[in-house]
C-alpha cells in the first residue's frame, strides 16, 4: 500500500541538500534545554521523513523514536540508521492516528510537515494526539510555513533542480482558501544507458495564522512559550516565512 511521497522519497535527500540538519538539531536542542520540565530524554520526531533530523538528534543524546506515514521515506531512514548504526527506531504511522507504547518527553516536527495535513481540523487533531503521549512539562516544538510564504513566495512559481542523479521540474499553484499551494512534482531520473525515467508527485500544503495555531494548541493544553521568526528566538515578523511554536505540556 502506498502512503504518499513514495516517489519523491527516493529523490528527498538530494534536493533538500541545502537544509542544515545539524545546525536545526542544535536550536531545537538549545531550546529544549530553556524551556524543558520533564525529566526524561525521549524524543519523538513526528514526520520524520529519511531521517536526517532523526539522527542529528540521536547524536545529541536523545532516545530518538522516528515516525513518519510513508513507507519510502522510513526505508531511506532505516538504510542510513543500519549504515551509521544509531539506536534510533522508526515506526509507520499517520499522525493523526498516534499510538506509542509511552510517553515521549519532546516532539519535534520539522519542515512544514503540518503544512502537508488536509485541514486545520487534523492540526487540531495532531496537536491533541501529541498532548495525549507528551509527559507532564514536556515540550512540544515545530515549525510551520507561513500564510507570507505561500502567499508572496511560493505562489504560481515554478522551480527547476538539476543533481546528477534526477532532474526536477517543481510547480506551484496557489488558492486563496487556507493560503493552499499545490505542489506538482515532475522527476526524470537518469538510467544507467543515460535515458530517463519520468515519475510524478502531486502534493498540497496549507499555511494559517500564528494566532490560530496558538488557540488551538492552548485548548488541548498546552502553554505557548514562544512563536518565533524562522530558526531564532526572535519575534515573528509581517514577512517571516517560516515560524516556529515552542509550547510546553501544562503539569496537573
């Protein structure tokens, strides 16, 4: 069964070879280590995609569990945990269906993968799950594309990614309901005999205000610590792209 981004999972490490994992693990660390009030060190990292986070992460010391909804994505992060060898498990999981055998101490969701949820009611639905397994204190920290950005950047813009391997034509459509971007991917991979073989990805992604965000995370209990602008703990600006939530489970 296919569970979206089969496709572009073959091809994501090549053309996200500008995200900086490491320096990301380090300010969600530096933040964890602020805001932090459980005790434990358990981490979940929700979406986790190929890993790459997943890892920095496990490198930080945390008890690292990976779960992500599509099958391509965690056997490109199954492949590189066996080839690093980290102690890092991976399970295959919608989010919005969450069931762990524990609690976790922090979430992290990284790379707008909120944004990839079909409507704000599955936000709402995927910040009640993380309530329901996060530990008293813990945190609860991710990162989301702005309305700014899918409004002013991404737009009807199309972009083109040329790597040794694949060659990509990526092509946005915008709507104004929910700030919606859909995403058509065209890959054309070269083969051993230097033809190519065409592949396609369709994928939509939806950008709402902090001040909704913020509500809903408070009405499943959770304290919002800070809204910040892009990977700093500055305040949101009228053109940030990306924003960020730190938000700590309220202790009974």
């Amino acid at each position: 069964m296919e569970t979206g981004y089969e496709a572009f999972s073959f091809y994501y490490d090549q053309l996200t070879e500008n995200v900086q994992y490491p320096q990301r693990a380090a300010y969600f660390h530096q933040l964890i280590q602020k805001y932090q009030q459980a005790e434990g060190n358990v981490l979940l990292d929700l979406a986790c995609g190929t890993g790459s986070l997943s890892e920095e992460m496990a490198k930080l010391g945390y008890d690292v569990l990976g779960v992500d909804y599509s099958y391509g994505m965690l056997n490109q992060a199954v492949q590189k945990k066996l080839e690093h060898n980290l102690p890092i498990q991976y399970i295959c999981q919608d989010m919005r269906q969450l069931e762990l055998y524990g609690t976790v101490d922090v979430t992290v969701c990284a790379l707008d993968s909120l944004n990839h949820l079909d409507s704000f009611s599955d936000v709402r639905t995927v910040f009640q799950q993380v309530a329901a397994v996060t530990e008293p204190g813990g945190l609860f920290l991710f990162d989301m594309n702005t309305p700014y950005k899918h409004r002013e950047v991404l737009g009807d813009q199309i972009y083109l990614y040329d790597t040794d391997d694949v060659y990509c034509v990526w092509e946005n459509h915008y709507e104004e309901p929910d700030n919606q971007v859909t995403i058509q991917l065209h890959f054309f991979a070269r083969q051993e005999d230097d033809t190519y073989l065409r592949s396609e990805e369709t994928m939509t992604e939806r950008a709402y205000p902090p001040e909704q965000v913020t509500a809903a995370l408070q009405e499943v209990g959770f304290e919002v610590l800070g809204c910040y602008h892009a990977d700093t703990e500055e305040p949101l600006q009228a053109d940030s792209q990306r924003m960020v939530f730190v938000a700590r489970k309220e202790k009974e």
